[in-house]
C-alpha cells in the first residue's frame, strides 16, 4: 500500500468527523433550494441521494475498500481519481461553513499542504503523463524541423542572414534541450507510477 494511498485515507477519517459535525448542525434545514434537491451532489459523481454528508462519505469508504488490486494500474487509477474528486466535493461543501473553518484553526496549513501533494501525486494518472510524453515529443520534432530549415537556408545567406539565422539556430537548440529535459523526466514519473502500480 503506497504511502499517499494512507495519507488519502487519513483524510478520509477527517472527513468523516467534519462531515458528522456538518450533519448535526443541520446547515441544510433553513435552505429551502437545498431541501427541494433529491441530492446535494451530480449523479455521476455519487450514486448516493441524500441531504446528509456522513452518507456521501459511507460511499467514498465503500469505494476506498472495494479497489481494484494495484496490478491493475489503470482501473485503479481511474478509482482513485474518483475517490479524489468525490472527495474534493465534499470539501467543497465544508469550506462554506464554521465547521471547515475551525477545523482548520486546529490543523496546521503544513497538514493541508502535504494531503494536496499526495493527492495530486496519487490522481496523476499515466494517461496523463503519456498524453504529456507525447506533446512533448511532438514539440522536440517540431524543433528539430525548424533547426532543418534555418541550417538549409544558411547555404547562399550572407553575412547578416547568416549571423540572424546561426542565433536562431543556437535558441532552438536550447528550447531543444529544455524540451528533451522535459521528455526525461515525463519517462521518469511514468516508470515511478508503474513501480507503484507494480507493489
């Protein structure tokens, strides 16, 4: 079990608290918009209908225990981005009220910032970095091409042109290498995601 994956789940337990101490003090009972709403969150978001939080969070604890095992990275990966953005929803409903904001006097905002790293770490799926992977090899092609043409078109060029296009020429090859950089450590987040994947 990787470590994001516990910190994910001690917030889970936060969360519950937060959401137990939202429900009784009944937020909702004076909203009549919220009253007439079958539920407080989209449907593909939650397959639960309910005015309670503490319901919404039972699910997200249901989900969390009925993943499917690592191996099966991207399965497991797309339930995990579900967890995050179900969980991301409930937040969202906390922080418009006291219960949020007293919370947080107690906890440190180091706390917080080490919860969002861990989110964004678990819920960075590899189709996204192969997405990136692949915008970045386009843009080295690209590069590559521009470089082509301004070395072809120092045959005949004189002195100025050809001084114009040498600079050129030295700033593609340093957007160049910044792009390859780029390239290197995309591969490199990919191989750590699929050792994670792998444990």
């Amino acid at each position: 079990m990787n470590q994001a994956f516990v910190k994910l789940q001690s917030k889970l337990e936060q969360l519950a608290t937060q959401a137990q101490q939202f429900d009784n003090a009944k937020w909702f009972d004076k909203n009549r918009y919220i009253q007439n709403q079958p539920s407080l969150f989209d449907s593909h978001l939650f397959h639960t209908k309910s005015l309670l939080l503490t319901d919404y969070v039972d699910e997200i604890q249901i989900a969390l225990k009925k993943l499917p095992p690592e191996q099966n990275r991207h399965a497991y990966q797309f339930a995990v981005e579900q967890v995050g953005e179900q969980m991301q929803a409930i937040i969202k409903v906390l922080k418009s009220t006291p219960v949020w904001a007293k919370e947080n006097k107690l906890n440190k905002p180091k706390k917080a910032k080490v919860y969002r790293k861990a989110v964004q770490r678990i819920m960075q799926s590899s189709h996204e970095l192969y997405q990136e992977l692949s915008q970045n090899h386009e843009f080295e092609r690209r590069l590559l091409e521009m470089i082509s043409i301004r070395k072809a078109q120092l045959e005949g060029a004189n002195a100025e042109k050809n001084a114009q296009l040498n600079a050129e020429i030295l700033a593609l090859h340093t957007r160049l290498g910044r792009c390859r950089k780029a390239i290197s450590a995309t591969e490199e987040k990919i191989q750590q995601l699929e050792k994670q994947g792998n444990r």
